[in-house]
C-alpha cells in the first residue's frame, strides 16, 4: 500500500498514536459496569476527549423511564458528525458498557497498565479500544486535506451489554441518525458479516408447599422444572446438526444460566423459575425458534398437569444476516485490512450477538470491525486480564481512515 493517500493517512495516525493510547487508557480508568449500569459519568469523561480531540460532540440523554425499563440507570448516548461533502452517510459505532471485572485479575481492571505493548483492563478491548479507533480516524481524514464527499458519524453508545434497546436502538428510533451504511466495533483480523441472534426465556414453576413428612399433599414445583429442565437438556443435544452455512457461527446452542426457588430444605417447593439462552443462528426464523422452545417447554410441562408453568419472553435479538448491502462495506474493509496487517483477511461470523443487529433491523448494510486480535478468547473478552496489542489498535485505525477515504472518494 504505497500511495499518497494512504502514506498521508497513515503518517497523520502515526503522528498521534501516543495520544491515541493516552485516549484509550483514560476511558479504562472510568467504570462503566453494566450492571449495574449506570453510564452517564463515563458518557461524559468521553464527550469530553472528543472535544479534547476537535470533534463536536452531540449528548443524547435517554429519559429516566426508558432507562429504568431496561434495568439501568442512566445513558447518554454520544453522537460525532463531520460532513466532507455531499455523500453517503457512514456510522461507526462501538459501545462503553461493559461487563463487571469479576475475580481473578493479576492487574487493575481500571489501571489502562501497558506491558509489553499490550494495554490491560475491562473493556480495553471490548469495545472501549474502538472509541479510539473510530475518533482518531476520523481526526486523520480531517486532517488530511483529501477531497471527500459525504458524512461521518460517530455513535458511542452505552447499553450493548443488555441489548442495544437504549442505545442504537433508542438513536434510531428516534431519528436522530439515518445513516446509509453502519460499522461497528469488532477486531482487526475479520470482518464480521454475520453472528447469532437470542431468545432469553424465563420458566416459572408453580406448585403447592407442603411438610417434608408429606410431599404427597403438596405439588413439587422442582419436580416438574426437573422434567422440564430434562426436556430442554435433550432437545439441546439435537441442535449440533444444524451447522449454519455462515463460517464461524457453527450450530445453535442452548444454556440455562439462571436458576432459583424453594423455601427451605424441609419444605415441598412451592416454586422455582429459571432463566434459559437459546442462540440463534443467521440460517433460523427467530419466531419459529422462540416456538419450538416454548413448545419443548409445553409438552414436557404436560406430564404434570397440577403444576402451573409460565413463560415469558425477557429478549429476543435477532441475527445479524449477510446481504447484498453489506458486500459494499466488508468488500473495502477485507482489501484494506488485507494490505495493513500483511494478512488474508476474510468475511467471517461469530457466535455471539451485537447492537449491530439493530442497525440491520433498521435498514441499514452493517458489519463489525475495529481494534483486536484473531479472536475474542486472545483479548480475554469477558474474563479477568482483558488485553490488546496497542499495535492492532494502531492497524485498525488505518483500515477504517483507509475505508472511509474509500467509502467518501
């Protein structure tokens, strides 16, 4: 890759690359946990190195109602707009919200320490890194002079741990974006096309309490979630046959992750409910899948007609399906990376599911790519060390300048 414009792009990355990191690590060191998320002061550490940076930032606060719905307890979503010119509309949006630390870190989860290049805390990867990818980009194009026609957006958003639902969701919703094509954050080595969608279910057991002595003059609420749970295992053994045809997903699964009930060790169980994930891949209806567990749910239920058993819907997020709108996107994104990191980089799916789907939903071509490894177990997504090669932040932000450039010429 040796022309003007991409040596311009990536000697003006170059030049603020100690800032970059600085960028980084300081939106490490704000919590954003999400639970319990309560988002607003990190909305406003960011709102405030963007303008450190020159962008003009928009704060979108979503109203406390709305907020508490979703189980949190305060967003402001963020939105950057530079117009080059008449053109296209190009979103990138990466999420602040992040997973509690949890155990088992060997160092500070909120510290930003660098060792060895790689710059360690929760959130560093997922998808903190991308604020920086996606703003010092944009800062590089800016910069750069090039005669571009169209606008970019910046969409820093803060409930993607939870769905989405308040954050590019509430945006577009509320028309305060109508973006023609969308990125959001990924890694630096795949170009997402596709990932799952998910159904969450909870299963409410009632039966009848009764004395220990005499379980037969109550109705054992465990006995049946049992049964039911027995049911649900089974019919999760049949899901490894169906492989999605989109490389990387592999076959639906389905984990009970949640589970509580009863009164004390002496007593029938009057009731227990428990809470259940079922993956969706790209190649499935969500409707029929959302049926075919419920009806799973049912029949197993029926062999205890005393029992009364609820369930209910708590998300249903569909899959994020490749189509003819995102080969514009992920066409650009694969040359470009390609040409940066000296390796083939393909389109790809991924297992888990995003807040990129709803930019799907909404009609807009979206894929995922931004600051990372080959995979999310490298940058320990989720878990204890949450890592990144401070160098793939660096190749990620030349790729999306060189795309936008792309996109925009």
């Amino acid at each position: 890759m040796t022309t003007p414009d991409a040596d311009t792009l990536r000697h003006l990355i170059a030049e603020r690359a100690d800032a970059q990191h600085a960028f980084l690590a300081e939106l490490v060191k704000v919590p954003s946990d999400n639970p319990p998320g309560d988002c607003a002061p990190h909305a406003a550490r960011a709102a405030e190195l963007l303008e450190g940076l020159g962008h003009v930032v928009e704060r979108h606060v979503v109203p406390a109602e709305r907020v508490k719905a979703a189980g949190m307890i305060s967003v402001t979503n963020l939105i950057v707009r530079h117009r080059f010119g008449d053109g296209p509309v190009i979103a990138l949006n990466a999420h602040g919200d992040v997973v509690p630390p949890g155990e088992g870190w060997t160092r500070d989860p909120f510290g930003a320490e660098v060792v060895d290049g790689r710059m360690y805390g929760r959130g560093v990867a997922v998808s903190k890194s991308d604020f920086a990818t996606y703003a010092f980009a944009l800062d590089a194009l800016k910069r750069s002079g090039l005669p571009l026609k169209g606008t970019v957006e910046l969409h820093f958003t803060y409930d993607e741990e939870i769905g989405g639902e308040v954050g590019p969701g509430w945006i577009l919703e509320q028309g305060i974006t109508k973006p023609d094509y969308a990125v959001s954050a990924g890694f630096t080595y795949g170009v997402v096309v596709g990932h799952n969608g998910c159904l969450h279910l909870e299963v409410e057991v009632n039966g009848k309490s009764a004395h220990a002595a005499l379980p037969f003059t109550g109705i054992d609420a465990l006995e049946a979630a049992n049964h039911i749970l027995t049911a649900l295992y089974a019919y999760r053994g049949t899901l490894k046959d169906k492989v999605s045809e989109v490389a990387g997903i592999g076959s639906p699964q389905l984990t009970v992750g949640l589970i509580s009930g009863g009164i004390n060790t002496n007593v029938v169980p009057d009731r227990v409910t428990f809470r259940l994930d079922r993956r969706i891949v790209p190649d499935e209806s969500p409707e029929a899948v959302e049926a075919e567990v419920r009806k799973v749910i049912s029949d197993a239920a029926s062999a205890f007609p005393k029992a009364r058993v609820e369930v209910r819907r708590i998300l249903l997020a569909r899959p994020l399906v490749p189509s003819e709108g995102t080969k514009v996107l992920s066409s650009v994104l694969c040359r470009n990376a390609s040409a940066v990191t000296g390796e083939t980089v393909k389109e790809t799916g991924v297992p888990i599911y995003t807040d990129a789907r709803l930019y799907s939903e909404a009609g807009v071509p979206v894929v995922l790519y931004g600051a990372g490894p080959h995979t999310i177990e490298e940058a320990n997504g989720h878990r204890a060390d949450e890592n990144l090669l401070l160098s793939d932040l660096d190749k990620a932000t030349l790729v999306i300048a060189l795309t936008l450039r792309d996109l925009l010429a």
